[in-house]
C-alpha cells in the first residue's frame, strides 16, 4: 500500500466526510452500477449522458480547486482520481488540443460487469469538466476503450472543439 495524500487529510464528523472543505462520501461501486442499470433500462442510450452530467458537476467542483499550470491542474487531478479510488490514472497525451488518459481498474467498469459498449460515463464527465476548468472551454470526451467491454483498460480522450 502507498501512502494517500486524500486519507491524509480526509477530515471525519459524525455523519460527515470531508476533504479540504468539501465533502465526500464513500459508497460501494456497486451502488452506483445498479442506479445506472436502472437509468439505462428507463432512458436506453441517453443514460449515459446522465452520467456524465454528474461527472462534470463534481469534476468542476475539484477542478476548480486547482492550482498551476494546465499540465500541473490535469496531472492533479488525475492524481486525485487515484487517490480516491476512482481507478489508477496515468495521462498519455496533454497538447494544446487534445487529452489522453488511461484508467486502470475502473470501478465504476468492475462493477458494472460485462457490457457492449463503455460504461464509465461518470469518468469521462470528470474529465470534461476538467477541460472546462482548465482550457475555458468543455472539450468533448469518449472513452475509447473500456475494461467493461473486455478491453484490459479504460482510455479517454477529450478533444478541443474546433475553433474555441
Ligand atoms: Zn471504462
């Protein structure tokens, strides 16, 4: 086990979590695969909008926490990705365009189980947000590979839009 900035400073009240003045809640990944089987089987593929849309509204909040340069903003929070359990996260590509990552061991895909298509929607919403904090524009993300569907990863891209 290595030693996690997060735990560090994970502040405990009864009844309440909290990092740096925001608070967190553990909950099992399974919790969160059961809600999306079930908004799946309501809304079929624009679920996975749903997702992402909660993705971004806490990505936004941690990344606008962030301090230093671009590269040193996305290189954090992906480092806090990892520290809070959200999978191992390593970055591939960071140019003035376009954002490559790599997640291993998802929760969110290990959860999940066995799909067709990707499944980590909360994640790839985190990480438009974090393009929107960053670059001052949302660069659209996909996940291009996911483990769910039998990839030994998940990766993502975000791209910037074309003229912003
Ligand atoms: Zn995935």
């Amino acid at each position: 086990m290595t030693s996690n900035p997060v735990l560090a400073e994970l502040a405990h009240e009864p009844g309440v979590l909290s990092w740096r003045g925001g608070r967190y809640l553990l909950i099992r990944p399974e919790t969160l695969a059961a809600v999306q089987r079930a908004v799946e089987t309501t809304l079929g593929d624009a679920a996975a909008e749903c997702f992402a849309a909660g993705g971004r509204a806490g990505g936004g909040r941690a990344a606008s926490h962030l301090a230093g340069t671009p590269a040193e903003r996305v290189e954090r929070l992906i480092a806090m990705g990892s520290a809070i359990g959200w999978g191992e996260f390593s970055l591939d590509a960071l140019t003035a365009d376009r954002l490559a990552i790599t997640v291993r061991r998802s929760p969110f895909a290990e959860a999940y189980g066995a799909s067709s298509h990707p499944v980590c929607h909360v994640t790839r919403g985190v990480l438009e947000a974090l393009t929107e904090t960053v670059f001052g524009t949302r660069w659209p993300a996909r996940e291009t590979a996911c483990l769910a569907t039998g990839a030994g990863v998940c990766r993502f891209e975000a791209v910037r839009p074309p003229g912003r």
